[in-house]
C-alpha cells in the first residue's frame, strides 16, 4: 500500500511540475469553475442578507400579538381595548416606567427609490413610548429621537440609504401632511432599520385609526416564555389574539423569499457547473494527451494504475479548489456588504439588507468546486490508466 | 467558398471528444440564455402587457390606503373617461393559512368591460352578473383547488371583518376566465363589491382603488391630472396613472432584476468565451505544419484566416442553436407548473435575434487570436514545424 503511495505522490509531483507548460488550459479550468462559484455565492449572499436583515434580527424574549388569524401586520388589527388587557397581563418584563408593552400601528407611505426613482412601499411604524426599551439594540446615529405629539420621525438607517428624501432636519411629505426627520437610527442592523418611526398617537390622528392599533410588542422573561401570556389571553373571549416571538414572526415573513431566492441560486448554479464540467473536461483530457508517453513510461517501468488516476484526479481536484478560492473571494470582494432593498410580498413593503457572504457561504462554494473540478478529473482519469502502453510509447 | 465547408468540417472532428465538450459548454450558455431570457421577460412583461387605455387611481400616499366610494361616479365624470370601477384587496385564505389567494371585489359588469381581453364565456359572464354571490376564478386556480361551475367556496378574508364578527365570504362559483396566450395574471377571483361591502364591520364606503378605461389613450396625462386636482386638498388625495407605469414602478420595487440577469449572464459568456478560445488556440496551434502546407498549396494569408474563423463561428453557431432549442423545449415543459404565478412564460422574440449575434460575435471573438496567428504565419517557420 504505501508503495502505491509513494507512487502516487510522485506521479502526482510531476504532473503538477508540468503544469506551468499547460497554463492556458489549466486557467481556462479554473475561471470556469471560477465563474460558476462566484454566481452561486453572490446569489446566495442574497437570500442570506435578507434572511438576515429579517429573520435572524428577531429576538426570541420580545413577542409580538397580533389578531387571531393574521399573518402580518398590515392585515391585523387590535381595539384599545384589547391593548389595555394585555398590559395588565403576568409574563410581561417590567420597566421602570410601566410593563414593556409598545402598540403599535403599521402603514405604509410611498417614497421615491434612490436607484429608480419610482416609489416604493415604505413601512412607517408608530411605537409607543416603552418601544426603546423593548429593543435593545436601538440607537439614534444622527439627529435627536422624535418629540411625542410631534409630526416628527426618526429613519432607519437602511431606509435612509435606500429612499429619497429622507434628510435629517428636513420635512417629508406623506400625502399632504409634512413630517419633519429629526434623526435616524440603527436597531443592530434588524428590519426595523428599513421603517420610519413615529409617535403611534401621532400616527392613529393622521391616519383616522382612532384608539386602534395593529400589533403589541412586548418583552418576555426569558427566550419563547409565552405560556403565562397566552393562558392570560386564553382567558377573556372576548379577544381573539394570537402571540408569536419576533424571531417566529419575521421568520415566517421571510420565508418565501428566501425560497425563491434559494432555488433559483442553485438551479442556475446547477446549470453553469455543467457548462464548467465541460471546461475541466477539456482541461484534463488535454493534460493527459500532453503526459501519454510520459504515463506509458511509467507504466512500462512498472507503475501501476492507481497512482495514475490518483495523480490526475489529484491536479483536477486542485484545480477546482482553486477555481472555487478565486470565485468565493470575486464574490466576497464584489458583493459582501453591497446594500439593496426588495420588495417582501408577504409583508407588502420595501426591506432593505446587504448582500452577506457568509464563512458557509464560501465553503458551500468551496465544496462545490472540488465536486466539479473531480467530475471533470474522472473520465479523462480513468482514460489514463486504461491507456495500452506499447500504443501510449508509439505516440508521438 | 461553399466547397471549403468540408475542410472545416473535417477540422472541427479532428479531436472528436474536445469539440463535444465545448460544444457543450456553448450549448449550456444558450439554454441559459434561454431561460434567463424567459425569467426577464416574466418581470417586465407585465408592464409591456399593461393596457395602454387604462389608468390606475390610487391613494396619494399609497396603494394600501383606502379612497372613498364615492370618488367613482366623480371620476366617471372627467372629460375622457370611458368607464369606472373600484377594486379592493380582498386578503383571501382558502381553508389553509398557506393557501392565500388573490381576491379583488370590483364592479362587475363594469370590470369586465374595461378588461376585455380576459376570456369570460357568455354564459359565465351572465351567471356572475345576475348572482350577487358570485365569483370568476381564475383557470389556474380552479385547477390548483378543483372548484367548479356552481361549487361554493367559503373565502376568509385575513384584513375584513363581517358586522357579525365572521371573516368568511361564502362564493358560488359562477365560471372560470382565462386570460390570452400573449399574457395576464389569472391566478386571482373576481367578486361583487356589493356583496363584498354590504356586511363589511369596518371600512364601509371605502374601495382599495380605482380602474379608468380611457377614450383615447393619446389622453392618458391630461385626464390623469383631471383626476388627481378634482381630489387636491381633499382628505383623499389621489396619484392617477397608466396602468404600465405602475406595473413598472412595481417591478422597480423588487428590485433591479434586469442587472442581475444581465450579471449572471455576463459571467456565463465570458467563461464560455474562454472556453471556446482556448479549444481553438489548442486546434490551431497542433495544425500549425498543416497551415503551411496549405499556404504553400496557394492559400491567401487571408483564405486560412478566414477558415480559422468559420471553424470557430460554426461552433458557437451550432451550439448556440442546440442551446435555444434546449431552451425553448424546457420552457413549454415548465409552463404548466408556471402558467398561475407568471403573467407571460415565454422567450421573447428579440432574445432570438440577440442569441444569433451572440452566436457570431462570440465565434468572431474566440477565433480572432489564432486567426491572426494563421494570417501571420510565416510558411517556411511553419512546414519546420512538421
């Protein structure tokens, strides 16, 4: 066995030795397979960005209560009274102020895209006043927060880069009411940087809401302990109200269009690795034309098959490791971080998010690679070892 | 210039496994090409198939915003305005949270006049107008749930609410429309706004927007700006335009799906270009002593160039037409499962056209350095070779 072994690392040492001379085929081979892993890894990094400006920015210990039945917020709707019971419900964290229970009121205004210039569907949320303590990672970067009772709000930062007129110190028009933008905040690069926020009173007055609400937001004692809420809400028929983490809640959000997404990076990733089997192919076939009568001699002094394929199969290997090293950093390079925004139809509004190529990402890609770049090594592998070899030394 | 076809061909076999392979990758380019094509033209089709005498009324600050119902017969009003009706997100489930289905109450008589190319057989036509509940399915969701002629289908509405508290509209099924092979969404369900408002708990008197058939279409500005200034400084104000512009301005918001295909399709060519470059510089350069012979036969520095380059067009050509037709065969075996999210599935007829000069410039590309080899090749350094 360990002759086999040492056999193949020789054999392998030359071929590679040799491969400066086949440069041009080797490249080609490589930016094939190149190509390949930097389009799946670039349109992966999309369905991760998004998942990750959505679903993974949910906290597990702050739930959110909707009507029974809704799937989002837009479509839900809470009367005050349903709000006031609910704050005086046990399981709720309390705060210096009060229980951290924000209602809060979801519509959405149009605003001009800066990359179009066509209006988009932008979330404006009103919060009540316990809403900063409910998110942790809430921070104002610029400007000062919004003054309760004020047409005044406050823009997430990914809203800001992505729409508009949303300049801090001037007033936005929606419909024919101005707001002024005193600030913009971060929230731990979560989906509430794509909103704008407002005082929720301010907001029920301008949009005829009355005392209603849409959604209640509260922070719970510890990660998914929603038993004492839902027994308290199970308790009253005369609400019916349905209560979800936030990390459940922006999961489902996200769901189809992280799907879609998905499928539709692996399918073309699926596709072009096909074409780049072919480029590998052509590659290693020609590297074993080029080494026929070198293999033949090998074998005429006694080598055996193996070490030949393992040394083919080895520089194919390689090969695609590097292809998928140059596509992951084109991909890493190119788009990590790029910001962009889409439209989420399950929530019927504008998200914002960066393209994120995460470490799995790149070994994803990795992997890939290796797999096309044996693929293409297999065939001409196998032609290799199976060459005669008074045929291989008659070569030229 | 025909009778050195052969000679090209013969070339082309010479190294029968590394021509198949790079065959194939062009084939796959093109079959990309192919279905890109069709996915792009998916999303912007919708704008393209958008009625050119239609406009869209809705809400000044947005779509989601309800208008007044009475904002109808004022807007029927307006010098150039053929025909009114309203519409309303409906928000429907069927049975399963996960079965959400696109319900639009509207005026129904009215509604079928100003869509005329959605395909309503008289008699459906007929049972929807006289049956306050009833509805017009769409064909891909009559197939999707295997509702039929007279079947009633509780619909939950995830936004509305009924006086009684109930949130479910019982449908009678009254037929079902298709829309033209050129395009069109029929996955969704026409109801009566009547039925639809008559028990409504909370948003009575409101409509989720409004459709305007036009006289003339040449009009469309100006009776937009009509629209819009009778509803100026209202509680109400309006944003009235073409149906296409805001089709695109929907697309828009998903994003920039053009650049993204272009991108993808960008990486496909440049590697395939490669690809192909390379099996020609391989094969020209191993026929080098051959090149000289046919110089030295009589051969034009310019002839062998040009049969370096047929050879390299003729491959991408070949490929390139494999790839389309690859293309347009998946294309019609996905469009049973695709008909009812997409309003066209088809590649556009320019992508035809595109792919041909793709197919060209590439062949042109990938053989132009070893052309110029054989164009410069001096024959005494080249019959050395031998």
């Amino acid at each position: 066995m360990s002759g086999v072994l040492r056999q193949a690392v020789a054999v392998t040492g030359m071929s590679l030795a040799a491969l400066p001379q086949r440069l041009g085929t080797a490249a080609v081979a490589v930016i094939g397979i190149g190509g390949v892993v930097a389009v799946l890894v670039a349109v992966l990094s999309i369905s991760e960005g998004f998942r990750a400006a959505l679903a993974l920015s949910g906290q597990e210990d702050v739930a959110i209560v909707l009507r029974g039945g809704s799937s989002d917020e837009l479509a839900s709707g809470l009367p005050l009274a349903a709000v006031r019971y609910l704050a005086d419900s046990p399981g709720i964290v309390q705060g210096p102020e009060g229980p951290l229970v924000s209602p809060e009121l979801y519509v959405i205004v149009d605003l001009p895209m800066r990359s179009t210039g066509t209006k988009a569907n932008v979330p404006l949320r009103g919060v009540g006043p316990q809403a900063f303590g409910i998110r942790r990672d809430f921070r104002i970067v610029e400007g000062r927060p919004f003054t309760r009772g004020l047409n005044e709000v406050i823009v997430g930062r990914g809203a800001a880069s992505q729409f508009a007129g949303l300049e801090v110190g001037e007033p936005v028009m929606f419909g024919r009411t101005p707001w002024l933008v005193t600030g913009i905040f971060e929230d731990g690069g979560s989906v509430s940087e794509s909103e704008i926020w407002t005082d929720a009173t301010v907001l029920q007055g301008a949009y005829n809401r009355g005392s209603s609400f849409q959604s209640v937001r509260l922070r719970l004692p510890g990660p998914g302990e929603v038993g004492a809420l839902e027994r308290h809400i199970a308790a009253d028929p005369r609400f019916n109200l349905t209560v979800r983490t936030e990390r459940e809640f922006l999961e489902s959000q996200s769901r189809v269009l992280v799907t879609i997404v998905r499928t539709l990076g692996v399918l073309i990733a699926l596709l072009m690795g096909i074409g780049a089997v072919f480029a590998a192919l052509n590659t290693m076939y020609s590297a074993v034309a080029s080494r026929t009568r070198e293999i033949a001699t090998l074998r005429a002094l006694g080598f055996g098959a193996t070490p030949v394929v393992a040394s083919v199969l080895f520089e194919a290997l390689l090969l695609g490791l590097l292809g998928g090293a140059v596509g992951g950093a084109l991909a890493y390079v190119g788009f990590n971080g790029a910001q962009a925004s889409t439209l989420n139809f399950q929530s019927f509004s504008q998200v914002a998010f960066a393209f994120t190529v995460t470490p799995s990402l790149l070994l994803t890609g990795l992997g890939y690679a290796m797999i096309l770049g044996l693929v293409g090594g297999l065939l001409p592998a196998l032609r290799a070892a199976r060459m005669p070899v008074t045929a291989g030394l008659r070569e030229l | 210039m025909w009778r050195f076809a052969p000679l090209v061909f013969s070339n082309l076999r010479r190294r029968p496994a590394r021509t198949g392979f790079t065959l194939g990758s062009i084939v796959i380019a093109f079959l990309m090409f192919g279905l890109l094509g069709a996915l792009g033209h998916a999303f912007s089709a919708g704008a393209e198939i958008a009625g050119v005498d239609r406009l869209l009324t809705i809400h000044k600050v947005s779509l989601v915003q309800p208008l007044p119902e009475s904002y109808g017969a004022r807007i029927r009003r307006v010098d150039g305005v053929v025909a009114v009706s309203s519409a309303t997100w409906f928000g429907g489930v069927y049975q399963d949270e996960r079965n959400q289905i696109p319900v639009f109450p509207v005026d129904p008589a009215v509604y079928l006049d100003i869509y005329p190319e959605l395909i309503v057989p008289a008699d459906a036509r007929e049972r929807f107008l006289a049956d306050r509940r009833g509805a017009l399915v769409g064909r891909p969701l009559a197939q999707e749930f295997g509702w039929k002629v007279g079947d009633v289908v509780p619909m939950r509405s995830n936004i509305w609410r009924k006086e009684d508290g109930s949130a479910t509209w019982e449908l009678v099924v009254s037929g079902i429309f298709d829309v033209p092979q050129t395009g069109g969404d029929a996955r969704n369900i026409l109801m009566h706004h009547a039925y639809f408002s008559e028990s409504l708990a909370r948003g009575k008197g409101l409509v989720g927007w409004y459709v305007v058939r036009l006289k003339d279409p040449e009009d469309a500005a100006r009776v937009a700006r009509a629209i819009d200034e009778q509803f100026a400084n209202s509680p109400f104000e309006t944003e009235t335009s073409t149906e296409k512009a805001f089709t695109q301005g929907f697309v828009n918001q998903v994003g920039n799906i053009g650049a993204i295909l272009t991108g993808v399709l960008s990486a496909v060519f440049f590697t395939m270009l490669l690809v192909t470059a390379n099996t020609m510089a391989q094969s020209v350069r191993e026929r080098t002593a051959e090149l000289g012979v046919l110089k030295t036969l009589g051969f034009t520095g310019r002839g062998v160039t040009a049969l370096v380059l047929a050879e390299s067009v003729v491959l991408t050509a070949a490929g390139g037409l494999v790839g389309l037709v690859l293309a347009w065969f998946v294309v019609g075996a996905a469009e049973p499962a695709l008909r009812g999210y997409l309003p066209v599935w088809t590649i556009p007829p320019q992508a035809y056209a595109q792919a041909a000069g793709l197919m060209l410039l590439l062949g042109l590309l990938a053989g132009a350095v070893p052309a110029l080899h054989a164009l410069r090749l001096p024959v005494v350094e080249a019959l050395r070779r031998a």
